[in-house]
C-alpha cells in the first residue's frame, strides 16, 4: 500500500465572505471525497475569506497510481475552483 498526503494552499483573490468562499470552492469535498483511494479535508485557514487551505490523502497499490491520483486532483481543482494554487507539497508515507 502507498499513502501521499497532498495539501494545497489556494489564494481566492477578492472574496469577501465565508459564504462566498465556500461558493468559490465549489463542492471540492463532494467531488473528490466520493473516489474510494482519496480522503479530503479543508485542514487551514478555515476563518480567512481570502484563502483556503486543503489536504488529501491518496492511497494506492503502486506509487505511480497515487502520483497520477494526485496529479489529477491538482489538475482538476486548478480547473474547476476560483482561485489560485500558491502552494502544492507531497509528502509520500
């Protein structure tokens, strides 16, 4: 078995409320919290408007799965959220 914790820390430049972040990050716990190898969590800067902060943690039966589980994760949100990825760090177990 192999384990990555990925966490993404996401800039939401001009937003103004936490209800508007929460609009802004689209469901991201919905959406990826539904596939069986990926466990997802906003994990920092709960209280902030302008930034959110999110860790996933992939598992997987080869490394090579888990780095394509996380690479598409990182694709997906860079897609799919109103925001900006700052800061994307993989720390394999």
């Amino acid at each position: 078995m192999h384990i990555a914790v990925l966490t993404l820390m996401i800039a939401l430049p001009g937003c103004r409320s936490l209800k508007e972040k929460r609009q802004r990050m689209g469901g991201l716990h919905e959406r990826f919290g539904r596939h069986p190898s990926i466990a997802v969590c906003e994990s920092g800067d709960l209280d902030r408007h302008d930034a959110s902060e999110w860790t996933f943690v992939v598992v997987g039966t080869s490394s090579r799965d888990v780095t394509s589980l996380c690479s598409e994760i990182e694709d997906k949100l860079q897609r799919t959220v109103d925001g900006r990825v700052l800061e994307a760090t993989r720390e394999f177990l």
